[in-house]
C-alpha cells in the first residue's frame, strides 16, 4: 500500500524537477561574445559584449595573426549575466601589432572552461567590403632539386598567416603531410618532423627509390588548409660522387694533354729532321747532277789514252807469237 502512494509521489518530483534541470544545464552553458566591428583601423576602439552567468569571472584573449597573445584581460558580468567591455583601442601598426586578421577570445571561469571566438581584421581601412575578414594561410616547401639513393635529405617547411609565421606543434599543423614515391604509394610524415622556430619546420628523409619524390605539405590551422609541395629528384648517387668522378677525369684528361704534348714536341723535332735530311739529298742529288758530265767527260779521256796502250800491247803480243812461231 505505502509503495503504491509513493510511486505517484516520485514520478511527480521528477516532472517537476526535469524542466528545472534542464534549465539549469542550459543556464551554466549560457556564453555568447560579439564585437562592434568586423574590421578596425588604428585608432578605433575594439569593444565586446555578450552574456555570460551573473557576475560571472571571464578572461579574453587577443590572438595575433601568428597565434600569439596580444592582449589578455579579465572582467566581471552584470547581475543579469551581460557584459560591455573595450578591450583595446588599436595603436599604429607595429611588429607587435601588424595587420591581419586577429582573434577575440572570452573563456567562461565557471562553465567548465568553455569558450567563443570571433575573428576580426585589422587593416589600414574600416571598409569591410574592400577587407574581407578571412585568414590565408600559406605554406612553403623548401627541398633539394636533386639527391642520391639511401642518402638522407632535409626538407624545411614555413607556415605563414598574414605573413607571420604560425604553429607550434607539426604533429597537429602538418598532420597530413606526406611523400608521394616514384612507385606511386605514399609515405605519411606527420610524426618526422621537428621544430626549428615558430612556423618553422623540417623533416629527414631517407629516399629508397630512385625517380621523382614529390613531398606534398598539408598545414591545417584555425579550420583553414593550406598545401605546398616540392620535388626531388633522386639518383644512384649524389653530386659529390658525381664531382668526385668529373674530377679524376679531369686530372686523366690533364695527364692525356701534357703526353700530347709531348708527343707534339717529338713529332715538331722528327720534322725538322726530315726537312734537314730532305734537304741534304736534295743538295746530294744536285751534285751527282753536277758529276754526271765531269764523270762522262773523265771516261773519255781515259778511253784516249787506254785505247793506244791497249794496241801497243796488242802488237808486242803478236810480235811474241811470231817469234815463237819461227823458232819452231
């Protein structure tokens, strides 16, 4: 009987109370944030307002265009939860305040930390139709043209919004990084790369395949994307072996000169000898020339003479034969 009685009882402390619940989720998620202006020049105020809980401690933030804070402030809500609060009255463009897009930033205390941002540009003019409030983000790639087989290279990245460089963490803005290979299969880089500065990052690579690699960059900041690539062309070996080997055949080819030189001297010597020995039967070949006559004309003198020695011999002889003949 006593369970029949309080079952109603229950069921109508939970219809009352749920409305009162969801009322009270509702109440502690309540923050809204708004700015007077999308777009500022120096000068103009920055006001915001919105609501939050009653008399409710909030902090807003300024981030520059490179993500850092430029300005951090704390104030306290009305008693019916709004809030008008100027922020900043923006000075003349500076390397601590340069133009670009910004973002305004309230974070509830007492709401489980949530937060509302709102971007606003900061330009030389207030005309929003001529400066439209939107972050570009850019990405650059930086790899060498050329690189050998099993021989690791750098690539450098810079990430860049408004022309300040941005990031901190590769492993969440380059998450999507990747190498496409000749082979046609794609090797994700998100966990190689390494920080160097701000925006600045670089990744080691080790190519196994010969042809072209092409590293494809993805940077994802703020929900914008930005892409960038490279191309490197690898070989079977580097430049320096390469060098090494145009080197030694530059020496060879300096050795092969000076022996054609050599060679040349030698040959230049043989000529003259050739030319000095041309030149000597030359001169021999005009003094037989010359003898011939001298020659002929010594042999018929000779003949003259020979000719009445040889019958005078001729005569004795028979004379000899007759005297012989006789006495027999």
């Amino acid at each position: 009987m006593k369970t029949k009685i309080l079952i109603p009882f229950i069921a109508m402390f939970i219809l009352v109370n749920i409305p009162n619940s969801f009322s009270q989720y509702e109440e502690d998620h309540s923050l809204e944030l708004f700015t007077n202006s999308k777009v500022y020049a120096p000068a103009h105020n920055l006001q915001v307002y919105g609501n939050g809980l009653p008399e409710e401690n909030l902090i807003i933030r300024i981030f520059a265009p490179d993500e850092s804070i430029a300005k951090f402030d704390q104030l306290t809500t009305n008693s019916d939860g709004t809030f008008n609060y100027s922020l900043l009255t923006w000075p003349q463009p500076s390397t601590n305040f340069p133009y670009g897009t910004y973002t305004v930033e309230v974070i509830s205390t007492e709401q489980n930390g949530i937060s509302k941002k709102i971007d606003v540009k900061f330009s030389s003019t207030t005309e929003l139709l001529d400066v439209p409030v939107e972050r570009h983000v850019n990405t650059l790639v930086f790899a060498p043209e050329t690189a050998a087989i099993s021989q690791p290279i750098r690539v450098f990245v810079q990430t860049t919004s408004d022309g300040l460089l941005i990031g901190n963490n590769p492993q969440e803005l380059l998450e999507t990084t990747h190498v496409h290979l000749p082979s046609g299969i794609s090797v994700p880089l998100t966990n190689s790369f390494k920080t160097l500065h701000q925006g600045l990052y670089y990744v080691d690579y080790t190519p196994i395949e010969e042809g072209t690699h092409v590293f494809h960059v993805v940077a994802f900041s703020q929900g914008t994307t930005s892409h960038g690539s490279a191309a490197t062309n690898v070989l079977s070996q580097d430049l320096g072996g390469i060098s090494d080997q145009i080197i030694r055949l530059n020496e060879i080819l300096g050795e092969t000169s000076k022996e054609v030189d050599i060679l040349k001297s030698e040959i230049a010597g043989f000529d003259r000898t050739l030319e000095t020995a041309s030149e000597k039967i030359d001169e021999s070949t005009v003094t037989i020339t010359d003898s011939v006559p001298l020659i002929f004309e010594a042999s018929s003198q000779l003949n003259s003479l020979l000719f009445p020695i040889i019958g005078a011999i001729g005569l004795i002889v028979a004379l000899q034969i007759a005297i012989l003949a006789r006495r027999r």
